[in-house]
C-alpha cells in the first residue's frame, strides 16, 4: 500500500493567514462593501470563500467604489494607497510584512543613489508594488540574460521578490558583480518560502509521486512544482482534489504532498483524502 508523506514545510504562510485573517474581519465588522484590490492570495478557491462571505476583488480603486478597501498581500505601489484614500475608501494594508521589507530596501536604495534591480517575475503584482518605491531608472530582471537590454549605473543595488530561489538570486548577482562599480545586494527572499522549497526538494528526491497544490497564477507555488518536477518527473501541480488521476499512482510507494504560501492547511487535508481515497490508503 503506498505511503502518503507531507513535506515538513508546506502550506499558507503567516503573511497569507494574517491577509485572509484582516479581510475576513473586515467583512464581519464593514457596514459598507468590503473589496481586495486585485486576488487577495493567488488561490482561485480561497478567493471564491471569500467572495461568499461578501468580500469581491476589485481591479481598481475607482471599482471599488466605496466602503473597505483591502490591500491584498502582495502589496501596491504608494500612489495606489493614496489614489484609493483620495477617494474616500477605508484602507486596510494587508500587504505581507516580509514584503515590506522589501519595499523599504528598495526606498533606502534608491535614497542612497543607487539603480535598483529587482530579481523577479515582471509583471508580478508583488514586483510592481515593489517597483513604485524603487525610484527611477529601476529595472526588473527575470533572467539573467535581461541584464543585456538594461543601461546598468555605476553604483547597483539589488532586491528580490520574496518568492525567488537563492540560486536564481545568485545567478543575477555573479553576472552583475563584472558589470558595475559599486553593488549592494539585499537578501529579501521569505525564509519561508525557503523552508518550503529545500522541504519539497528533499521530499521530491525520495518520492515516486509528488503532487504540488495551489493556485496556478501563483508563483512561489510554481516554483515548488519546478524544485519537485527537476528531482521526481512524474510531478502534478494541481489547484484542487478534483484533478487527481489514478493513473499518476501507479506502482508508487511513496507518495508526496507540498503545497504554496497560498494554500490553507484544509485544502491539503482535502487532497491528502482524496489520494488516500484514490489509492486506497
């Protein structure tokens, strides 16, 4: 009979439990409409409770409307918070405190003089937010090869996205250290999200099935799905229970279970079940 195994790190972080934590509040005490800007967690079936219990993402300030505006965990730039407080909304900063703290190693930065490069996914909610306190001239490198399209400044300093690998990290910074004069690197990965990662690593390099679970638009989720996928092939990134296929556990003796930053326990207990259920655990 297979065996089930959970990585020892997996799950929903403390920044996304405090952000579900302030948004459901808000709801139960908001006599007014209650919106995310944008998802507040990149998990489609969290979003879905959370809009049962009345609380509806909104694309824009101006959407909104009225009422509660909650900041998703991902963070926004300034002029968002500002542009949503001109407009009479009640703002409730969700954003997660280890993205902060890139924010304010982007602003002392980019205060001291120097171009700010953000390791990261472009286009990421998370890296535009981080973008607006990085001052002009900053760039976002997703690769190490955008390094070629970017006027580099004599004096360069670095942040990364919370939810970066420590080998991307080091990829760009050994590329960037023969290019610029002067370069201050700080370190703002989630040690979080880096528990997870050596978690599913170690799980993955051991198991015969590994099943990933969280929300596909969800990046630190994916790059768990790469980590397990480069040590076990036979990987599966899956938002929800519904989309096991026997066929994935066949002559596997063990099976393992990791999940993103945005995944509450109860959906991992629910996909545990179901495989148990599947294989007949």
């Amino acid at each position: 009979m297979p065996r089930i195994e959970i990585a020892r790190q997996a799950g929903a972080c403390y920044g996304v439990e405090r952000a579900l934590k302030m948004a459901r509040q808000a709801s139960e005490e908001a006599a007014q409409p209650v919106h995310t800007l944008g998802p507040l967690i990149h998990n489609p079936l969290v979003v879905s409770e959370l809009e049962s219990a009345g609380v509806r993402p909104a694309d824009t300030p101006e959407e909104a409307g009225e009422g509660t505006l909650v900041i998703r965990a991902h963070g926004v730039t300034p002029k968002v918070i500002s542009r949503a407080q001109d407009l009479g909304l009640a703002v409730i900063d969700a954003t997660c405190p280890y993205v902060k703290r890139v924010h304010h190693a982007a602003e002392r930065l980019a205060k001291a003089g120097y171009q700010v490069i953000v390791v990261g996914e472009s286009g990421h909610p998370e890296v535009q937010g981080i973008l607006g306190h990085a001052g002009e001239g900053a760039h976002v490198v997703s690769t190490v090869e955008d390094l070629d399209n970017i006027e580099l400044a004599r004096k360069v300093g670095v942040v990364v996205q919370t939810t970066q690998t420590l080998a991307h990290l080091r990829a760009v910074v050994a590329e960037l250290l023969g290019r610029v004069e002067e370069l201050t690197v700080v370190n703002t990965i989630c040690e979080a999200t880096s528990e997870r990662q050596l978690a599913a690593a170690e799980l993955a390099a051991r198991a015969d099935a590994m099943i990933v679970i969280g929300g596909r638009s969800s990046g630190n989720t994916r790059r768990l799905a790469e980590i397990c996928t480069e040590r076990c092939q036979n990987t599966h990134h899956i938002e929800d229970a519904d989309e096991l296929a026997a066929a994935w556990f066949d002559g596997a003796e063990l099976i393992g279970v990791t999940a993103g930053a945005s995944t509450p326990a109860d959906q991992i207990e629910r996909t545990v079940r179901a495989i148990s259920q599947v294989v007949g655990a």
